[in-house]
C-alpha cells in the first residue's frame, strides 16, 4: 500500500496533550515534510499530578508545551474540546454523545468542518478510559452513511502507544506499518521533550529509549530500520 502524503489532509484525536506524539509522531513528521496538512484536535486539557520529578502540571504549563510542540510539528491548527479540569482525566463521566458530536460537527476541527482525508485516533483497547472514550466516539463519529451527505475520510486509523500493552489479553498487532526516516523520529522524541511534564526516564513507557525500541521493532517488522503501527479502521482506495 503507498500512501502520497503529500496530497492528505490528517487529523488526529489526542485525550490529552501528549498522546499525538507518542502515537504518530514520526507519522506526521513525515506527512508534513512531504506537504501534507496535519491538525491535532485535543480533548480535554487540565491539571495533573503527574508521577514525574516536576510533580503537579498546571493546565497552563500544559497549554504552553502544546504551543511549543505545534511549532515544531508545524501544525496547521489545534484545538481543544474540552478545556478545564471538569471532564479531564474523566470523559467516562461525559454524555457519549456530547463527545461524538464534537468530533462529528460541533468544534472548530470537527469531521464536517475539515473534511480530513486521514483521521488518526487511539486505539480502543487502552486502559486508559479517556482514551476508550475517544477511540468509541471517533468511531461513531465515523459511522458509515450516504458519503453525499456526510464527510467520510478515505483513511482511518487507530495508533498504537507503549503503554497500550498493559492489557487483560495480547494486544492484536497493527495492521499498517509506516516506514520512518531518522529525522522522523529524531522530530518525535524531540516533540516529547518539549513535553517536559510527561516524559520520564527509562524505564518507563514515555521515555525515549521506550520509543526508540517501538519504532525499531515495527521497523523489523517489514524489513527496514523505522517504522510506526497502526489499526486500519477504513481504507478506501
């Protein structure tokens, strides 16, 4: 399957600031270089007591290394749906539908407003409840239907993360592997440092030689030096 990134539009569904990177950030540095549009849409964004030796994270701290990230991905725009510690760590507790119409129509970055070709989103079998939330309203969101009458994007797919492995059964392998160059992931663990309140040191999930060892598995996985995994949820050729 070969993919002209240059002509795609991605948008990508992060729970929280951080998890577009860690998901396919090698992705959508190699996206942009080759001209595509990338836009991130954040769910929600609030204060942290984060295990880390910076300790508590402020929303604002948070906001500031979104910035940060966004120039250096060169971001055609973000957002974020949900501001403020209401439903921060706590989507569970949101009305689904409240969740699945922003991503459908409501928020500036929705489905119906950008028209992505490539939607990205984490993959439903996380521990995580914000990002089961996320990856269960994206996919309503995406239901099929009359393509006159609703976007459907072309492509698809569910990112992986480390921390994805932490599960009840073996987690299913990626059906799509995207091959990464150096500077690729050289961009995507430097967008994590900019991350400076949610990167740890090994061993840890967040931590660059956890990232580093992902990319260089998926890599042997199809034959070359780097690479991201991905669930193919659509493909339309």
């Amino acid at each position: 399957m070969t993919i002209n990134w240059s002509q795609e539009r991605l948008l990508v569904y992060a729970p929280h600031p951080d998890d577009e990177t860690l998901g396919c950030g090698g992705l959508m540095s190699k996206a942009k270089k080759a001209g595509a549009e990338v836009y991130v849409q954040f769910l929600t964004v609030g204060d942290t007591a984060d295990l880390s030796t910076k300790g508590y994270s402020t929303a604002d701290e948070r906001f500031a290394e979104i910035k940060k990230v966004a120039d250096h991905f060169r971001w055609d725009g973000w957002d974020v749906a949900f501001p403020g510690d209401e439903y921060h760590l706590k989507l569970d507790a949101m009305p689904r539908f409240e969740v699945s119409n922003s991503i459908e129509r409501s928020s500036s970055l929705s489905i119906a407003e950008l028209q992505p070709t490539v939607v990205l989103a984490p993959h439903r079998t996380s521990y995580n409840q914000d990002h089961q939330v996320a990856a269960e309203a994206v996919h309503t969101a995406l239901r099929p239907s009359n393509n006159r009458l609703r976007h459907h994007p072309r492509l698809v797919l569910a990112y992986e993360e480390a921390a994805d492995q932490w599960r009840y059964d073996a987690a299913p392998s990626p059906h799509l592997l995207v091959e990464l160059e150096e500077s690729d992931l050289d961009a995507k663990l430097s967008a994590m440092r900019l991350y400076g309140t949610q990167i740890h040191e090994h061993p840890h999930t967040r931590s660059e030689a956890t990232l580093r060892s992902l990319a260089v598995l998926r890599g042997m996985q199809c034959g070359v030096a780097l690479a991201e995994g991905f669930h193919v949820m659509r493909c339309l050729a």
